[in-house]
C-alpha cells in the first residue's frame, strides 16, 4: 500500500469514527447508556485503527489494536500519551461489560465521560492526520 492509500484509508476510517461517535451520543441522549458505551468505545477503536492505516498495520483484535497504538505511537512519543493509551484500555473495558456483564448497571455520568473519551481521542487523531 502506498502513501496515498495509507492516507486514504486512514480518511475513511476517521469518517467512520465521527459516525460512530454520533450514534454515541443519540444513545447518550436516549439515556441508552450501554449501547452508547458500545458506540463511543468503537469511535475510538476506529480512530486509532485510522492511525495504524499511516503506518501500514492493522490488527483483528481490540487487544492487537490497542497493542499496535502502543507500540507505533505511545511508547515512541509520536504525540500520543500514555493517558491516550488509558482512555482506550478503559473505553474498552467499559464497553465489554456493557456488551457481556448481564448485571452490569451504565450510567449516566460513565457513559458522558466515555463520550468525552471517544471525541478526545477522534478529534487528537483527525488533528494529527490533517497535519
């Protein structure tokens, strides 16, 4: 894949987190809380997986994704945090006892927070693919 692919892809995926994120914040909105943390945390995976596009990787899993965005851009300080790291980690916690945790109970306040998360991260990600 060439440079331009790259960008390209990258361009599609972010397209893809800002729907996500939209969906996020309807079901924020509808006080559907479980779906919205469903939602936000796959803006955020897609967000990053529109990062891992500029470098030419990909992975199948959440926890490859998470490991790739590591390793590509956290741990060689490639303008991503060690906090941007555990936002995701966290996001996708949350978004797995949604989905999985029959007893789990989503509130409010959890799901605004990883809302914030995932517009956080898209609009840090879009600010380093526009550069």
């Amino acid at each position: 894949m060439n440079e331009t692919e790259k960008y390209d892809l990258a361009k599609v995926r972010l397209e893809r987190a800002k729907e996500l994120l939209n969906e996020a914040k309807g079901l924020l909105d509808s006080e559907s809380y479980k779906s919205a943390n469903n939602r936000a945390y796959y803006s955020i995976e897609k967000s990053i997986k529109a990062l891992l596009a500029l470098k030419g990787v990909d992975a199948k899993t959440h926890s490859g994704v998470l490991h790739l965005f590591n390793t590509e851009y956290v741990s060689v300080g490639e303008e991503f945090t060690h906090d941007d790291y555990l936002l995701f980690k966290k996001s996708e916690y949350i978004r797995t006892v949604s989905d999985y945790d029959d007893f789990y109970t989503a509130d409010k306040k959890e799901c605004e927070e990883q809302v914030m998360s995932a517009e956080t991260i898209l609009n840090k990600v879009k600010k380093y693919i526009d550069r």
